[in-house]
C-alpha cells in the first residue's frame, strides 16, 4: 500500500500546483497558507490558517451550545482507524461510500458541512487531487481530524471552524455539498438548506442527511423512556439493552459517544420526504433521488446519482415508516436526499 502510495503522489502533485491550491510538499505539516480565499465572501476573506485551522466564528448561541456539547464528546472518533489505509478499507466496504466516491471521481471542490471529526473530508481527499473543506463550528472535533490529516500525510483537507448559518461562501463555490446529520441540530434547519444550497455550483450535487420523522420512532421510544425513568442510571441502563448499537460489541467510549449524541442532545428536530422535497424546490435544486427509495424501488447503487422518480404521498410514506424495520431505524432513523442544482 505504502508503494501505491508513493507511486500516486507526483502524479498528483502537478494536478494540485495546475489547480492553484496548494503542493503536496506539505505532506506532513498542514500549511499555513491555502488559495480557497477566493471560496469567501469579501468579508470572510484574507485569514490564515492558524495550526492547521481557518476560523471564521459562531452565528448563533444555538450553535454554541450544540458546540459545547461535541466539544465533550468529538462525534464520531478515531478510535478504530490506526491510519488512513483502515479509513479508506472501511469505506471500501461501504457500497454507498464506495459508489458515491466513484461519481464524485477527481478534481473536485467539495465541502463537508459539519464534518464533526472530519472522516468522511479525509476520506475524500485521501488519494486525490479533490480539494476538500471540513467545516465545523466544534475545533475539538477538528482538532482530531486535522491531527489524523498530519498524521498520514493528507494535506487536501482544510478545516475551517465555522458555523454554516454565517453563510461564508460565495455562491456557486462546490461541485459537492455534502451536509448529513447536522441540519437537524440547527436553530433552523430549513433557512440553513437554503444557505448551503446556494453553495453548490450549477450542476453539482447536494447530499443531505436527516432525521426522519418516521424512521426515528424507535430512537425516540427510547429518549422518551429515558426522560420517563427521570435519566437515572436505570433509565440509562435500560437504554443499553433496547438500543441495538449498544448491544454491539464496540468500545465503551464508542457507546459513550452514541448515548450522548443520541439520548442527550440539546437540539434536535425530525423531518420527513415531503418537506424536504419542498426545500428542494424551492431553492432550484432539482430533486435525484433518495435513501431510502421514496418510490418502492431498490436502490441502484451502482448508478448514485442518476435521477429516479419521487413516488407519490403513499409509496413516500410506507417508504418512511419502512425504516422503522430496517437497519436504518436500528441505526438512528437518518435519510438522505441528493439533489442538482439546475
Ligand atoms: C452528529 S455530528 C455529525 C458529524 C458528521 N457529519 C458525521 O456524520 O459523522 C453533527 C455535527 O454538526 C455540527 N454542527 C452543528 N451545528 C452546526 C452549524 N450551525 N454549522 C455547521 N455544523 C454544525 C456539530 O458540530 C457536529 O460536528
């Protein structure tokens, strides 16, 4: 893999340079100095990179809060990946991770909103000339993400500490926009839609995640029976037994990380097909498809990003409360909607 490695990197290393980023002669050490200026707003713009993150600020005391609350627990951590080569296989194992990466292919700006510890941006950087932006108001979180970036020579990542409802982008800046599990921790998860679509340039692709209202139900049977037993020890305990991933054998601070995340999060909202179809439509983003399908169809994962129907109220439906059986509903209830912007 090591061979692989080296034998990738001055190809590349010309692909970078034509592209105006930066080299990768920083392979070890982020640099200080990134040419994503002209990604800013006038405002935002002219920042160095102080050890190896741009920060740009919080907008909302919501947003601090919820930072406050990652900041105890970075989401999700590195605990079982020793270098990016464990990174990358796992992804590999993942058909939806592995068929997105593919569509996404090379030379792409692409910006993680939210990016918590930043696995996925690293994933998406790791071995190509992508310039990726991890973007999260929580610097603890970055701060292990960057730290894994050093460590395995991955200087395409840049982190930006930031909050997305101060809107910091210039329109049409990313091929890419990828936002999951993070709009429904915002004080408006809707007007945040509308700031990150207007990111995607014309003819990228927006990937959004959320909870889903029906596919949640069995998490929030849980959360509910936890407040009931007064979030004691015994409520705590009997969380453990019902929730499927803690009944997995994963490390203690992985299950730690999952209790808090989902059964003491301050700010949390639920959405469904329907009033996502609706962001969509308004901001001029066309809809693609959906995961789970919202037509009753099986999910082509070899064609990601090929447009499918949409299906009607009913098959939208059953297609929701289908998560509730699924692996999905075990796994906390999270949709994901991409769309084009046309
Ligand atoms: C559950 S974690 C998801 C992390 C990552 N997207 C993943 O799926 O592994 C939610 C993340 O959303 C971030 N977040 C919350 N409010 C945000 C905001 N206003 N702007 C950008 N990110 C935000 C949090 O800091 C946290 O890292």
């Amino acid at each position: 893999m090591r061979a692989l490695r080296q034998n990738w990197l001055p190809a590349l290393k010309g692909a970078y340079q034509d592209e105006g980023w930066h080299h990768l002669g920083a392979a070890v050490e982020l640099p200080k100095q990134y040419h994503i200026d002209h990604l800013f707003k006038k405002e935002f713009r002219g920042r160095t990179i102080d050890d190896g993150i741009l920060t740009i600020g919080l907008e909302s005391t919501t947003t601090e809060k919820v930072s406050d609350f990652y900041t105890q627990n970075p989401f999700p951590n590195y605990d079982e990946f020793e270098d990016i080569d464990s990174l990358i296989n796992k992804s590999e194992k993942n058909v939806f991770m592995k068929s997105l990466k593919r569509e996404i292919g090379f030379s792409k700006t692409i910006i993680e909103v939210g990016s918590g510890t930043s696995q996925f941006s690293i994933n998406l950087a790791a071995r190509t000339n992508n310039n990726v932006i991890a973007f999260d108001p929580t610097r603890a979180s970055l701060v292990l993400g960057r730290d894994f970036a050093r460590r395995n020579g991955i200087s395409n990542c840049i982190f930006v500490n930031a909050d997305l409802l101060l809107d910091p982008f210039e329109p049409g800046s990313f091929d890419v926009v990828w936002c999951s599990g993070v709009l429904h921790h915002t004080r408006d998860p809707k007007a945040g839609f509308k700031i990150i679509s207007k990111w995607v340039k014309k003819d990228g692709i927006i990937i959004i995640g959320l909870y889903n209202k029906y596919g949640r139900l069995r998490t929030v049977f849980r959360q509910k029976l936890f407040t009931l037993f007064l979030r004691s020890q015994f409520g705590r305990r009997l969380v453990f037994l019902l929730d499927p991933i803690l009944r997995k054998d994963i490390s203690k601070e992985k299950k730690d990380a999952w209790f808090q995340d989902q059964y003491e999060h301050p700010v949390e909202s639920l959405h469904t097909f329907d009033e996502v179809s609706g962001w969509f439509e308004d901001e001029g983003i066309e809809f693609v498809t959906a995961y789970p399908k919202a037509d009753f169809q099986d999910f082509d994962f070899r064609n990601l990003l090929k447009k499918t129907g949409k299906g009607d109220a009913v098959t939208r439906f059953y297609a929701q409360v289908g998560m509730i059986f699924s692996h999905l509903g075990s796994e906390g209830g999270l949709f994901l909607v991409i769309g084009r912007k046309s």
